[in-house]
C-alpha cells in the first residue's frame, strides 16, 4: 500500500470518527410546553415538620418559587427567576443567587434534584391547575359577629385572570380601624401585592393566601420582620394582617 492510499484511509477513519462523536453529543430540542405550569408539594425540612412548595414555569422562560415553612411565621415568600431546560432537567435560577435542579419524571411530575441528581419520592412535586382570580373574588370578615362590633371587611374584585383589586375597611365599632387599597397579582394560588406601589416607602409584599378550601383569606407580609408595615393603614394599633372568612 503506497503512501498516498495510507493518508487516504487515515482521513476517511478520522472523519467518520469525529461524526460519530457529533452525532453522539448532538440531540434534538425538547419541547417542554405542555410542561408549563405549577407544580407544588410539601418536601422534607431539616428544623420543620416540611416546607409547602409551590413552583410556576412559564413559557417566556421565568419561573416563580414560593415557599411556605411549616411551624415557623406562616410566611410565604416568593422568588422569581429563569429556567433553561438540558438533559430533561429544568435548572431554575433566582435572581436572588439561588440555583434548583428539577428532573422531568413525566408530564405532570417533577422531582426536585442535588448536585448527584439522585431521584427521590419525598422530593416529588406534582403539576396542579392554578387558581386564577375568580376563586379569590369575593368578600371576607375579620372580627366579632356581634352586631355593631368592629370588624374588618377583605373585598377582592376581578382585574383579569392574575390581577386583582384587593380593598380592606372597618365595619362597625368606633374610631379610625383600617383602610386599604391596591392592586395584586396572583403567583403561585396567592395574592401578592407589591407594597411599594401602595406607599413609595415600602419594600414589602402583601400575600394573601386562600385556606379552608378558600373560605378563609390569610392576610400578611412575606417576611415576618415586614408585619409592621400592615399597622400603616390603621388607627389604635390595629393591623390589615388577620384570618378573613368569606361572606
């Protein structure tokens, strides 16, 4: 075999080689869009009896976290983010420097992964319909039931789908109770009402989280430390934060 003949087949064994190697590495694009949606499930907690876990991906690739400690404050505290999605596996990272790996199981399950992605059952989290604002619309009390006593009186109106209009009044009783109004957005099946668009001086976030089969209407702030800020829109001490039961 002459020197010419060897090169030849040197290039031909080098060339089917690197397209092998392409053609290994090399996969088509996943379509992730029946995936979209909320996912939830209470998973394990080292100093709490489990962590309430609600998590939202959206198609325009922003993702949404909130997350709920049991026997801690009762807070609810969402993060936002982008997901990008590799290898069945949507990394969500939030824009306060927080990474989470979810493997896709099937359609409606994923299950929440370390740096082993080592799939485990307590992990699991499961694609629930998300309750948009008609399931909020309503009104709520908060306060005695004797009649003339002071109450406080929760109305939320419909905007759309994920906005809403979210007013608190006193009824009843005497002296200045509470008055409150603005606007929300629904994340992850509750309320969120940037305070900051309410009162310039405010950094905090109203939640309002449905309970009892959404009979009742949990009033406070995502950070516990932020509670004070629902004193502002009342007299003598009062506070917009309470249990409001629907009407």
């Amino acid at each position: 075999m002459n020197r010419k003949m060897i090169e030849a087949l040197l290039l031909s064994v080098v060339t089917f080689c690197g397209c092998n190697n392409k053609m290994a590495h090399t996969s088509e694009p996943v379509d992730v869009t029946d995936n979209m949606g909320m996912y939830s499930a209470t998973l394990p907690c080292a100093s709490c009896p489990g962590i309430h876990t609600h998590l939202t991906l959206n198609a325009d690739s922003t993702a949404y976290l909130t997350r709920m400690y049991m026997d801690s404050d009762n807070t609810s505290e969402t993060v936002d983010g982008k997901w990008s999605f590799t290898d069945s596996i949507f990394t969500v990272k939030t824009f306060d420097g927080e990474t989470q790996m979810y493997k896709l199981i099937s359609a409606d399950l994923l299950a929440q992964i370390g740096e082993k992605k080592e799939v485990k059952e307590e992990y699991m989290l499961k694609k629930e319909t998300e309750m948009l604002a008609d399931k909020f619309v309503g009104t709520y009390n908060c306060g005695s039931d004797e009649k003339g006593a002071y109450k406080q009186m929760l109305t939320i109106t419909k905007i759309n789908d994920r906005r809403v209009e979210v007013a608190i009044a006193q009824t009843g009783g005497s002296g200045k109770g509470c008055e409150f109004k603005g606007q929300g957005t629904i994340v992850n099946n509750q309320i969120e009402i940037n305070m900051k668009d309410v009162n310039p001086d405010m950094k905090s976030v109203m939640t309002i989280r449905p309970m009892n089969n959404g009979n009742e209407m949990n009033v406070f702030t995502s950070k516990f430390d932020d509670r004070y800020d629902l004193m502002f829109f009342c007299g003598g001490g009062g506070s917009l934060a309470g249990d409001y039961r629907r009407e």
